[in-house]
C-alpha cells in the first residue's frame, strides 16, 4: 500500500508536521510494510515557515519583531539563495494575543514590515508572504511605517486607531526600500479591504472588533484608503489578514494561491500520482475548509491524480454530501472516536489511534 500523508496543522495541538508524524505512526502500526510519503501542507498561515524549511534547502534567520500589540515576538525568515519566505502570522498573528487582552483597533503589522526589511538586508530580491491567521486589521499600515513610509496627522504604526487622523500618505520611502526587489503575496484570501465583504466586516469578529466598532473601523481604513490607493482597496485579496493584502499590493506585489505555492514547494502533485491513497487532516473540518484551504488543495491534488482523499481532523462538522463535492471520500473524528478531553490532551496519540483505525479500513 502507497500512502500519502498532507495534513494542516491542528490549531493549538499539533503542527502540520507533528500530525503528519502521528498520521504515520498509527497508519505504521495497522500497515507497517506501508510505503509512505509525507508532505506537511500549509495554507500561508500559522506553521508555513515550519512546513517550508522541512522541504527547501536554505536557511533560517533568527530574530526578534514587533508584535501586535508592541511586544518583541520571535520570528524566523528562511533564505534560499536570493528568494527569502515570511510567515506573517509569526508578527502579527492572533495566536500571540491571548483573548482577554485582544485590541484589534490597536493591533499592528510593524513587525511584519520588520521581517521584510531583514530579508532585503539579507539580500534577498523575491520576498513571498503567507498570508492568514492574523490578530490585526490595520490595513497593512504597520508593514508601510516599518519601511519608512510617513503619515501626517495621524500613526501609521499603532493599528487601524492610528489611522483615524491621517491626513497625508507618502509610500515612496517604502516603495525606494524595496526598488528591485519582487514580493509575492501568499494567500487564498479573496475578499477586498473594504466594505460588507471587507477585512473589517468578514473577519473582524474573530479578531475582537464588536458589530458596533466595525463600521467606525471600517471608515478608518476607507480614510487611509483614499490618500495610499483607492482603487487598490477593491483588488483581491486586498483584505488578506486584515488588510496586509492590501498595504503590499500597494507596494507592487502579486498574489497567488498560499495552498498551489505549498503544493508546487512539496512536489504534491507528483507525489499523489504515486500513491494509491492520500490522506489530509485539520483541527476542524467545516465549511471554511472549502474556500482556499489545505484539505480544499488536497483533495482537489488527489482528485486530479484520481486517488482518493481521507481526511481525519479534530472535528469533522460537515456531511458526507458537502464532502464529495470537495472530493473527499471520507472522514474521521478525533473528538469522536476518544472523546473531546483525551482529544486535545493527548492530541498526536488520538490523532495516531485514529490513523491507525483508518488504515484498518483502506489499507489493503
């Protein structure tokens, strides 16, 4: 039996390439003549930077940035030859605020901005971002003032608060920092910076805006869209992690898929074609996992390959219905085959007893 095995992470327990791990352990213990092939998959979010250095041969610089709410936060950006890969989340992400001490309004990309200037010191010349899982929405104002861009009568650097009595924007420090240098924007995020499918209103909530606060932030961030960029604001993906989309499409950068970047890093495509069966995996697997997500790119991957597509995830929250029309064949519960304690006590056991029930049923 050839198996491969692509999950996400489990958010909170288990990185992608600590579920992947567990996924193999227990696959082992069913099938352990198993021939297995492991590609640990991100979306551009949280664990990107983990899941890239484990498959491209360059290095990692160790530092210190920003974070949202001013703390200095550790943060990596792996180099290969002249290209160099940020994980956003690592400066700005909302795992680093913890939920009591959540102020979106405040929240900053500055170390984001930080991240990208060392990568130009390191001299890299193409500069790609995951983009997901942040704690901010400040329209990407923070990653301008770290590369010197100017505002007068209001802050570019203290959140979407700080945007309120702008005036006056001048990106051409930032656009002279990055002068020959190709930035990349990784992200499935389609949604534009401003308005009822904006970065405000879409994705506020989970980030701490209140209903009351979005159209006061909103507003904000339409201010400081009129004097940077107007018609970028309605771009796609202008609205990725709470509108850091939009500050680098200002700066000149493309967008593509986060999950097609991962699949093409990791040779996916190729590996799918060798297995006969593929398996993926995520905290919760739910309706959002359809839109631009890693179990979504998975199983398209496996599709293409005409392989099928098991998914085993913390919690799996939709039918079999909603299932096939991603084509997904089948899927497994953590939750429900342990119980939700053990779950996420013991997340890379159960997550190993599970695959190890998986392959009872598709190994041949």
């Amino acid at each position: 039996m050839r198996v491969l095995i692509a999950p996400d992470k489990f958010a909170g327990t288990l990185t992608a390439v600590e579920a992947a791990a567990a996924i193999e352990e227990g696959w082992r213990r069913r099938d352990p003549e198993a021939e297995v092939l492991v590609a640990p998959m991100a979306d551009g979010g949280p664990g990107f930077i983990d899941v890239l250095a484990a498959v491209i041969d360059g290095s990692l610089l160790s530092g210190t940035a920003r974070g949202p709410l001013g703390d200095e936060v550790p943060a990596t950006v792996l180099v290969a030859g002249e290209t160099a890969y940020i994980e956003t989340a690592q400066a700005c992400g909302l795992h680093l605020v913890e939920p009591a001490d959540r102020r979106p309004e405040d929240g900053t990309t500055y170390g984001v901005g930080q991240l990208v200037a060392a990568a130009v010191e390191a001299g890299a010349k193409r500069i790609i971002l995951g983009l997901g899982g942040s704690g901010t929405n400040d329209a990407g104002a923070g990653l301008l003032a770290a590369l010197g861009a100017t505002a007068t009568g209001g802050r570019l650097d203290a959140g979407a608060a700080g945007l309120a009595g702008v005036t006056a924007v001048d990106l051409a420090p930032a656009l002279d920092k990055l002068d020959g240098v190709e930035l990349i924007a990784a992200s499935d995020v389609e949604n534009p910076l401003l308005g009822l499918r904006g970065a405000t209103n879409v994705f506020g909530t989970q980030k701490g805006v209140t209903d009351e606060r979005k159209p006061v932030v909103d507003e904000w961030l339409t201010g400081f869209a009129k004097l940077a960029g107007r018609k970028i604001a309605d771009a796609k993906g202008a609205g990725a992690a709470g509108g850091l989309g939009y500050a680098l499409l200002l700066l000149g950068a493309s967008r593509v898929s986060g999950i097609d970047l991962v699949a093409e890093l990791t040779d996916l495509r190729a590996k799918a074609g060798q297995v006969d069966l593929v398996l993926s995996g995520e905290g919760a697997f739910d309706f959002q996992s359809r839109d631009g997500k890693v179990i979504a790119g998975v199983a398209k991957v496996a599709n293409d390959a005409m392989r099928p597509c098991v998914v085993l995830a913390g919690k799996v929250l939709i039918g079999a219905r909603e299932m096939r029309t991603m084509g997904v064949e089948s899927a497994y519960s953590l939750v429900d085959a342990v119980g939700e304690e053990k779950a996420f006590a013991d997340a890379y056991g159960s997550l190993a007893t599970v695959a190890e029930r998986v392959a009872k049923t598709w190994a041949r």
